[in-house]
C-alpha cells in the first residue's frame, strides 16, 4: 500500500508559479511511475504529467507543454510538480498518483494510476 501526499497549492496569480511536492511512503517508490492530474469544478480529471520509473520517459498535455516541469527524486520518495506562467484557466485540485511498474505504458491514463493522493487545491487569479 503506497500513501501520497500532495502539498504547496494555494492562490497565486496569472503569471506566477508554483511547485507542487508529493510525498510517497509504503512502498519501493522506484518501482512506480507518477502522475499528476487535475479536477476544475464540473469536469473530469484529467491528466497533466507523467514521469516513467526512472525519470527519464516525460509526458506533459498539450496545455502545459513548455510551463509545467514534472520530475521525481527516488532518494526521497517525491515527485514535483514545477509550475510556471500559470493562468486562470489552470485553476483545480491536483492530484499526483502511482501507477506499478517499469513499462512506460498508460502512463497518460488515469485508470492505469492504483494509488491517489488526496489533493492540493491550485487556485490561479487574473
């Protein structure tokens, strides 16, 4: 059983940046790969980043691509969210998760993720 823990959102406005910790424990962090994902009132999750294993294999939605950096230290059991040049539209609750294995395969889709953390709401004002 692997536990997250998301922190460091909050109200920052268009054009700020914040940076988005998630904390693992419970299992071998390197055997997972990570994902953030994001929720806005009314809609559906949707998928932000994705890291492999290793850290090597990096996916970013096209809405983030060149203003989000998604990255992980093994030593420390933490993946990070960098988050630069925000907008209004960025605005939701984001959630990082781990998706077992080494294969760098549905590392896109949320139904691949078995463990979620609770959350850091990211509120971005224009």
């Amino acid at each position: 059983q692997v536990q997250l823990v998301e922190s460091g959102g909050g109200l920052v406005q268009a054009g700020g940046s914040l940076r988005l910790p998630c904390a693992a424990s419970g299992g071998s962090f390197s055997n997972y790969a990570m994902g953030w994902f994001r929720q806005a009132p009314g809609k559906e999750r949707e998928y932000v980043a994705a890291v492999n294993w290793s850290g090597w294999t990096i996916y970013y939605t096209d809405s983030v691509k060149g203003r989000f950096t998604i990255s992980r230290d093994n030593a420390k059991n933490t993946v990070f969210l960098q988050m630069d040049s925000l907008k209004p539209e960025d605005t939701a609750a984001y959630y990082c998760a781990a998706k077992f294995g080494t294969r760098d395969v549905g590392l896109t889709t949320p139904g691949a993720y078995i463990y979620w953390g609770q959350g850091t709401q990211v509120t971005v004002s224009s």
